[in-house]
C-alpha cells in the first residue's frame, strides 16, 4: 500500500519540481516538506495543522490530496498503536500481577484455614480420646472423718489431689495400700480403673472404675 510520503514525492517528480520550489510556492518549512516526503510522523505537528500542510502541497502539485491524507490517518494510527502498546503491556503485566497476588493470597487464606480446621480436629479428637478412655465418675459424698483406703490389685498410674494439693502421683505396685482423710474433698485418677479397690472406712466399696479404661473419682465431704 503507498504511503503519504510515496504519493507526495511521486507526485513532485511527476510535477518536475524541486524541494526547493516546493519551499518556495508552498511557503512551507523545508524540514516539514522532507518529513512529509519520508513519512516521519513522529516530527510532524499534530494532525490538523499536517493535515493542512497536506492539502497545500497537494494542491501546488496539481494532485487530489484525498489519497494523501488517507494514508496519512493510517500512518498515523499505526504509530498511535506503537506508542499506545508499551502502555497495554504494562496494563497487561500489572493486571497478571494483580490476579496471581489474589491467587496467592486465597491460597494461603485456603491453606490457613485449612491448618486451623485440621488442628482443630486434632485438638477435638486428642480431648474425646482422652474422655474416651477415662471413664468420669460422679461426685460422691462422704461423711466427715471418714478414710479412704486404696488397694492396688495390680500395677497402675495414680494421682491423688486432696483439699486442693497434690497428696500422691506416680506408679503403685501390687498389694500396696494408701489411706487418705480428707478434710473437704479428694480426687483420684488411675490409668486402669479395675486395678484399685476402693475401701471407705475398711467397707471394700468395688474398684475406682470399669475394665479396659482409666477412671476418675471425686468425694466431698459433707460437713455437718
């Protein structure tokens, strides 16, 4: 396709003129002729006024300068476009940045959530595990003075807590015995509820808890 420049100088040659008697009947600037002629847009004046110096030209060459100004608009576009597209790349770029940003941030939101609800779960399950193989007894209550006596049938885990301070925690062998009178209230925790027998008052009351699971008990002491 033939560009403003080609039309403009074949129309000059076709004309037998100079650049100089351009200059002269045009009363344009020579530099402005000679961008016209190598179609450098970039140092023309803006569109109206090269529109304008279009015309004049065309006009001392004897020649419609319709053709002339439609390939000037479409250089002209052309170099719209070349310095429009740094900016759509560069929106383009800051756009992609953006998303993958969003994308990182929901995964690590997704990724958080997901530790939480599964340390939470753990959490949940550690504490049903933990009530599940210990067997929670009722508080019970027991008459003031009274002795607690508890006689290992085999080996276990215990910890004893009496009016609010630690009295025993650690391992009892077999056949060993404890006795405790407590003042307001015991607690007793074993690792195998059917491994202590529970005597108050030496009247052998059955084991601290069932078979297979630990067992927990409390007395409180009704003061009259």
């Amino acid at each position: 396709m033939t560009t403003m420049g080609e039309l403009l100088r074949g129309g000059r040659n076709k004309a037998g003129m100079t650049l100089g008697e351009v200059v002269d009947a045009t009363n344009m600037p020579r530099d402005t002729i000679v961008a016209l002629e190598q179609d450098e847009i970039a140092v023309l004046p803006e569109g109206p006024f090269t529109r304008g110096f279009i015309r004049i030209y065309s006009r001392v060459l004897g020649m419609s300068a319709e053709p002339v100004l439609e390939a000037y608009s479409r250089a002209l576009g052309a170099q719209q476009y070349v310095l429009d597209e740094p900016v759509r790349q560069l929106r383009r770029l800051r756009f992609i940045r953006l998303v993958a940003a969003v994308v990182t941030f929901a995964v690590v939101v997704i990724g958080l959530g997901s530790v939480i609800g599964f340390a939470t779960q753990l959490i949940s399950f550690e504490t049903q595990l933990h009530v599940g193989n210990t067997e929670v007894q009722r508080v019970e209550q027991l008459r003031e003075g009274s002795v607690v006596q508890f006689v290992a049938i085999r080996p276990c885990e215990i910890e004893v807590v009496i009016d609010g301070r630690s009295g025993f925690n650690g391992k009892i062998s077999a056949g060993s015995r404890q006795e405790w009178v407590p003042q307001s209230e015991m607690r007793v925790t074993a690792s195998e509820g059917n491994a202590i027998e529970v005597r108050i008052d030496g009247q052998k009351t059955g084991t601290l808890g069932s078979s297979g699971t630990g067992a927990q008990r409390t007395w409180r002491v009704l003061v009259r």
